[in-house]
C-alpha cells in the first residue's frame, strides 16, 4: 500500500489511467474480432471496410502507446494475410 499522499495519489491516476486503456484496448480487439468474422463468412465487401476500421484502430493506439508498434504491425499483418488468402480462394471459386 502506498504510505505518502503523492503515493496513492498516483495510484488513483494510474487506475483511472488503466480503466480508460482497458476500455480502448476492447474496442480494437472488438474490431479485430468482428473483422475475423466477416472474412471467415466470405463477404468480400463488408470485410474489406471491417479490416481497414481494425487496422485504423491499432494505428491508433500504437500511435498513442497503448499498444507496442510490434504488437499492432504483427496483428495488423494476420489480419490482412487472412483478407488476401480469403479473396484469393474467392477468386480461384469464381473460375
């Protein structure tokens, strides 16, 4: 427990600080998980608007440092790879 008021001072800001972190970090993974789900449904359109809101998102949040670049480059390049194999196999199912 801290034992100065500068102390738990910081502890209250670090937990508001946290709360607000906690509830941006859900609305991106929200994103990513929604984007997941339209590729794995296969519509191409909805898909392709639903992965550039998830990437806008963790550019975002890397940019502000609630995310690691690496963290947000790395989930950014799963989620795109997964687009591109999905419009491949949309592609090669047309001919």
């Amino acid at each position: 427990m801290p034992t100065t008021k500068t102390a738990e001072k910081e502890m209250r800001v670090a937990n508001r600080r946290q709360k607000r972190n906690q509830s941006i970090l859900s609305g991106t993974k929200t994103l990513v998980t929604k984007a997941e789900v339209t590729i794995a449904g296969g519509n191409l359109e909805v898909a392709q608007k639903d992965v550039k809101a998830a990437v806008r998102s963790l550019d975002k949040e890397a940019e502000r440092g609630k995310v690691h670049p690496n963290n947000a480059a790395r989930r950014k390049s799963r989620l795109l790879k997964k687009l591109n194999i999905a419009a491949k196999s949309a592609k090669t199912e047309k001919k």
